[in-house]
C-alpha cells in the first residue's frame, strides 16, 4: 500500500513539473525557446503616452511602438509610406497626403483625415512639439482620406517633421474621451496596443490584432525602467533583459566580450559642443574663438570621457544628418598658432574665464579637461556647476562666458540642425545660447529651409557651416554613437539614429 502511494505521489509530481513547464512560455528564460514576450530596459521611465504632451526619448520609444505617422522614416533615415499611403507637392506652400482606407484605432474607431487635421491643429497648440510642427497655417480635409498641409511659407524639411514620433496621428474621439488623463491610456494604430502602465517601473504592451501593417513577430513588449546604468548591464547580462538601451561607455568592452551579448553600435544625430557667448569680451573676438578651438584636444576627451565611443566632432552636425558637411576640416592642436592668435587679439598672457555645465557628469569631466589644456596658452578657467532650469535660464539671458550642451538633429534634417542655434533670430531661449549672429549664414539657412530643390539645399548647408566653421562660435567637440545591449537570441532589432527604435520586426532565434 506504501509502495502503490508513494508511485502515485511521483507520477502527480511529474505531472506538476510538466505543466509548470509547459505553462512558462512567457518567462525571461534567456535562451528565447517559447518566449513570447520582449523585455526592454530603458534608462528612464516614460513621462506620458500622448506623443505630444512630451518630447523626451524614453516616451518616444514607447509611443513609436503605439502610434503610427503620416510618413516613416527607416532606419537608413529614408522617407516611406506610413499612414499616408502617397503624397504630392501642389504648390510652394502645400502637400497633398492620401490615406489608407484600412487603418482603425485600438478603440475601434476608423482613421480618417479628420484625425490628421486634429491631431497638427492640437500640436500647433504644444509648446513641446512646436518645434515639429510649427511651420503649419492649415490643414484643409478634402475628403475623408484626403487631407492638405499648408505652411505659412515654404518649408523644405516637412515631410521629415512629419516623419517624426511627434507628430504622430491621434483619435480625436479618444483624446477627447480621456481628458487630461489621455496620456496614461494612449489609443494609436501602431502594431502594439496600451495594456498597464506602473509608474517608474514598467510599461506593459501586447499585439494589436487589427494592426494594417505586419504583425508583430513577438507580441508582448515590457518597457522597464532601470535607471541604474550598470544595473541595466547586469539586468542584461543575466536575461532579466532581452535589450538594453543606451549602454554607458564604459561598458562597452564587458558587453562585447561576452559571448551571450551583442552590442548595437551606430553613430546617432547627436553632438556636444562648447559653446562661446560671441557678443561678451572677450569672446566678441573671433581670434579668441579660434584660439581656443586650435588648444583643445578633443581626442583626449573622447577617450578620456567617452572611453573611445564617438568622434571628435569637426562641425556642427553628426556625419548621419542630411547636409551635412563631411569636409570641414578640423582644427588639429596647435598650442603656438593658439597662443600667436591670442596675442593678435591682444591676450598675449591670456585672462581668466568660467565654463558652465550642469550635473551630468560627463560634460564636468569634459569642463575639467578644458580647464587643464587651456592653461598651456595662459587661459585660466574656473568650472561652475550649475542647476539645470537655472542654467537654461541663464544661458538663454546671455549670462555665461562659456557653456557645455548638446543637441540632437532629430529629423535628420540640416535645418533642425542648424537653423535653431545659429541663425540669428533664434537667440536665446530659441536655441542661439552664443547670440551668434551672420548675415551670410542667416541668408543661407533661410535658403535652405525655403527652397525645395535638394541638391541646391545641400550647397547651401555646406557653405553655411564652412563660415560658421570658421566663424567658431563653438568648441566642436564631440558626435556620439546609439549603443545597445540585446542577448545573443535576440534577431530583427535595428537601431534608428534618432534613437526611437522600432521593434515589431524583432524576434527570438528558435
């Protein structure tokens, strides 16, 4: 009788374990067998779900899941259709954009070109995505998937603004229905839907059935927010994560070298620069601006700083933006011609000046390197930290001598690019923190913007950044690299430079 119980004890366990096993598909177990859910490690959590209530990257890699745009740009930064299935320029000012017919938004409601004007027309609305769509007078619906954009005057980059995760087409009815709390529970026609959303922790999403394109491969994506970056590597060196975003510099030998771990490696729109008050002794001077720029030895921050990962930059504009100048060239170190120009400016020994930057940590390494290679041509510069509203305040008001920030062009657009920081009606708060002002770069950015011929956009971006090259109202300092993390079983994923990384076409290796 003991014999017959305990048999029939060891069959019902072997039966537990089996179901237990076979009920665990959806576990992080590492090796992508079963799996039917990404986990994704992000450095910061969201701060909402309406594309247009923010403008941070960690929203917009989740809502690039959610939503879809009027026009897509790929990952090779080319223009296709997205929501919009063709487009034409009627005039100057106007582009004519056809629907798909067969697109329905995750609350069951029909996409028509009712949705697109209320969506720009809200934007127009959105200090946070004016900058996307700002350059809109109108949006006139033809017919129910016939919508015209109209700009006030021509605007050559649109259809990249269009492109954007900013501008991407809302339900009416749904952010209507939601109130301020539509952005907690976001309705889109992207290939994932909404499902939970626990603040600080994670974001939850599963397939949307009715999706128009392609289904997902895998069909639940877990957004987690793990702000610790070695905590991130680790999370995915264990297969707690299947990628990990924005993998820190310094990990990036430890990632590589193990065998379980691939490492994404792309160069990106972003640059850091140092950027010089051009209207403030003794910065008015352009011999100064040049002096310093010949002092510097970016190659020593990059590799000091950024562990090798990036380049110095040579420009203002990634290698990645359309425009730009591939050609410029640098300003090698050369302390003596620094110093030659120093003392035509009349600071044959030098003077004392502050460089701003705010608590990132790796803009205060790169102000300490400057602080210790400048002393080499008799500049003495005292490193200020400073709060980060209160620094935005200040630069925009014209306060600083010197200042640390960076920018990324994230259209892909030389005009995104450029016009903001060095066009002359644009400073201050506009993004023109050097007050830097040139009537020949003026004319050649309005140029830029305005007509719609290509090629003629791209002579005159390369002959805007030649002058403001040699103008040096910055120290070009360095263009970053998209690195991240995903586990060996992980297929599919490919980076966008502007960081907003499609992943419905990712998949686990059988």
């Amino acid at each position: 009788m003991k014999k017959r119980l305990v048999s029939i004890l060891l069959v019902t366990l072997a039966l537990l374990l089996f179901v237990s096993a076979c009920s665990s598909t959806g576990t992080n177990n590492g090796d992508g067998v079963g799996k039917d859910t990404l986990v994704v490690g992000m450095g910061a959590d969201a701060i909402s779900l309406d594309p247009q209530a923010t403008n941070d990257q960690a929203s917009s890699r989740v809502t690039r899941q959610i939503y879809d745009t009027l026009i897509v740009q790929t990952e090779d930064l080319d223009l296709v259709p997205g929501l919009a299935t063709e487009w034409e320029q009627v005039d100057d000012t106007t582009f004519e954009f056809k629907l798909r017919d067969d697109v329905v938004f995750t609350n069951g409601e029909a996409l028509t070109a009712d949705d697109v004007k209320f969506t720009l027309e809200r934007g127009l609305e959105s200090p946070n995505i004016s900058h996307i769509v700002g350059a809109i007078s109108e949006v006139v619906v033809v017919d129910e998937h016939t919508v015209r954009i109209v700009t006030g005057s021509p605007f050559a980059p649109l259809l990249t603004h269009l492109a954007h995760p900013a501008a991407a087409i809302l339900n009416e009815k749904a952010v209507t229905d939601g109130g301020e709390d539509y952005g907690l529970n976001p309705v889109g026609t992207g290939p994932y839907k909404f499902v939970s959303w626990t603040t600080g922790d994670s974001i939850v999403l599963v397939e949307n059935e009715d999706y128009w394109g392609d289904a997902p491969k895998i069909p639940n994506v877990t957004f987690k927010a793990v702000t610790d970056n070695s905590v991130r590597t680790i999370q995915l060196e264990t297969g707690e994560l299947d990628i990990a975003f924005d993998i820190q510099p310094s990990d990036v030998t430890r990632v590589e070298n193990d065998d379980n771990l691939v490492l994404e490696r792309d160069a990106n729109l972003s640059t850091t620069y140092i950027g010089f008050n051009a209207v403030k002794e003794p910065f008015d001077d352009v011999r100064v601006r040049q002096a310093i720029n010949y002092a510097l030895d970016m190659n020593a921050v990059v590799e000091t700083v950024y562990a090798g990962v990036g380049a110095p930059a040579t420009g203002p504009l990634g290698p990645n933006v359309f425009g730009a100048n591939l050609d410029l060239e640098e300003y090698a170190v050369d302390v003596e011609k620094a110093k030659e120009l120093l003392a035509d400016a009349g600071y044959p020994d030098g003077f004392s000046t502050t460089l701003w930057t705010n608590e990132n940590q790796q803009r205060i390494d790169i102000a300490t390197i400057v602080q210790s290679q400048l002393e080499a041509v008799g500049i003495e510069v005292s490193v200020e930290i400073v709060e980060w509203g209160q620094y935005l305040e200040d630069t925009a008001a014209g306060k600083h001598d010197m200042f640390i920030l960076g920018w990324t062009t994230v259209t892909a657009d030389a005009d995104y690019g450029l016009y903001a920081l060095f066009h002359s009606s644009q400073v201050g708060e506009a993004g023109n923190r050097t007050f830097y002002k040139n009537a020949d770069v003026d004319r050649l950015l309005d140029e830029g913007r305005t007509t719609a011929d290509q090629d003629a956009r791209l002579v005159a971006y390369k002959e805007a950044q030649e002058i403001i090259r040699e103008d040096a109202p910055w120290i070009f300092t360095w263009t970053g690299e998209n690195l991240s993390g995903i586990r060996s079983n992980v297929e599919g994923f490919k980076q966008h430079p502007a960081g907003h990384h499609r992943l419905d076409t990712v998949s686990f290796s059988s």
